[in-house]
C-alpha cells in the first residue's frame, strides 16, 4: 500500500509536467484518477462562468456577486401576472319568518280572556277555566318587547318602549290586527286609558294622547316630570305618575289636556316603577 501511495503522489505531480497521453500509462487506477480530476476541473470552469466580474467597487479584493446575473441565468423573466379580483360573496337577505316565546312584562285581564305581552306579540288566552287557560290568538311581531297593556273595549293599548304606542282590535280575540300607532318621543312604559285618552309614562315625561280614532292617534298635551316616568294610573282629573328615582310620585293635574300642571308629589324611599289608584289611595311599586 505504501508504494501505491507513493506512486500515486507521483503520478499527481506528473499532472501539471506531463502530456496527457503519458498518465494513462500506469493501469486502472491512474485512469480513474484522471478522470476525477478532469471531472472536478469541468465543474470549477462552469461555476466560473456563470459568477459575475468583480464590481468596480469591491472591497478587499473581493468580489461583489449580483444575485440577479444568477437568477436570470437560471430563471427566465416572467411577465407579471394581476392578481384576481374574488367575486363578492353575495349577502343572504335576512327575514323574519316566525317568533315565539320572550319575556312577559305586561298583563291585563278583562271578562274571561287575559292579554299578555310575551316578547314582541300580545296573547290572549281564555282563562275561563283558570286550571286549564288556552292561547286563543296573537298579535303580529311589533317592534321591540311589550312593556305594559291596558285594554278598553275592543282595544288593547300596548306600549313598545322606544317603539311607542300601539293600539290593537281584539273585537275578535282570534284575530288581533293592529289599527294605529304613535311614536312617542322618549322609550313608552306605562299606560293609562280613560275615555278617548291615552296617558303614557314616557321616561322623561308623562304624553296625553288622543285615540278616539285609533288610526290616527294624534298628541293633546304633555308634561315634563322631574324624575323617570315609568308608570301612570289616572283617577278624576289627576294623573299620578311612578317618577323613578328621586322623584317618588308626581300628581299632575290633567283637567285641562293640553295644559297639565303639578300638582304635587310624595318622595319615595326607593324607585317609584309603577303605582295603582283606588278611592283615596295610591299604591306604589317602589324599587
């Protein structure tokens, strides 16, 4: 083996001295080494060829390699292709198709039905046989929960909140349709109706309305509370109003409609939400 490598040496030093022709002499293993050596000088020429000149402005002596003189090498130019624009997705039109159940908050019974505000809908329900009330008819969805309900005659009055006032036909309980509305200024709580006179609790006021022609409600008068008006019961020419907190019970003075004025007032431990009146007494729900 050690002369092998000795002659190996040799014959590498004879590569630069010697014709070609002279290192096949030597048998297999000199061929081979030829070739390896032949092999690794084709490669280094193509890698020379494709690196750039040094730039004018290198630093140190060496070169500075411009990356795109490769890439063009290998990767021709591709023309820029515009992005797609993605067609909009068209937006599903939303539409109410039904409504059950929701939060009870009004209720008010008159012969052998009660009407109740369940959600956005008034039901009324037979309660001639108290065991056992069935759901006779409902109201059409109205805008935002039912807040309080009064019902004189053939109709309910209901109040929606900031949806105001609306007067529903139950003359057949089967079928209750909505006849008229009024948007009154502030969020409607409770209700009052005395003769053709609508007497709303109307947060920072009490509203007198007029619905002798329930498609056509229209205002007769108001008055700015102190408080948070929030329910209103009428007896006589005075409207006592539940003010919410600090105000207790207000009194107003509604003789005149288009002109109420105070009366008095009781301050209430609590929030004044909702009062009833019957003789000489006025009870208050008070927080």
């Amino acid at each position: 083996m050690k002369d092998l490598d000795r002659m190996d040496s040799q014959w590498v030093e004879m590569v630069a001295s010697k014709p070609a022709h002279v290192l096949f002499r030597g048998g297999a293993e000199r061929l081979v080494l030829l070739v390896t050596i032949a092999v690794m000088a084709v490669t280094f020429m193509a890698i020379t060829a494709l690196a750039p000149m040094p730039a004018a402005g290198s630093h140190n002596g060496r070169a500075e390699i411009s990356t795109p003189a490769v890439s063009r090498a290998f990767f021709p130019h591709v023309p820029h292709q515009p992005t797609p624009t993605p067609t909009p997705t068209p937006t599903p039109l939303i539409e109410l198709v039904g409504q059950i159940g929701g939060f009870i908050r009004a209720v008010e019974a008159q012969g052998g039905y009660a009407y109740v505000g369940v959600g956005p809908r008034l039901l009324i329900l037979n309660v001639s046989n108290p065991s056992h009330p069935v759901l006779v008819g409902q109201s059409p969805v109205l805008p935002t929960f039912v807040k309080s309900v009064s019902v004189v005659g053939d109709f309910a009055y209901v109040t929606k909140g900031y949806g105001g006032l609306h007067i529903i036909d139950v003359s057949d309980p089967a079928n209750p349709t909505l006849r008229g509305a009024y948007d009154t200024p502030g969020p409607a709580c409770g209700i009052s109706v005395v003769g053709s006179l609508a007497y709303v609790a109307d947060g920072d006021s009490l509203q007198i309305i007029d619905v002798s022609n329930p498609a056509n409600p229209v205002l007769r008068g108001s008055y700015d509370t102190p408080g948070y008006a929030y329910g209103v019961s009428v007896m006589g020419s005075l409207a006592y109003v539940a003010d919410g907190y600090s105000s207790g019970l207000q009194i107003i003075d509604v003789n005149d409609p288009a002109n109420p004025t105070w009366r008095g007032a009781y301050d209430t431990p609590g929030p004044a939400y909702d009062v009833s009146v019957v003789g000489g007494l006025a009870y208050v729900a008070d927080g």
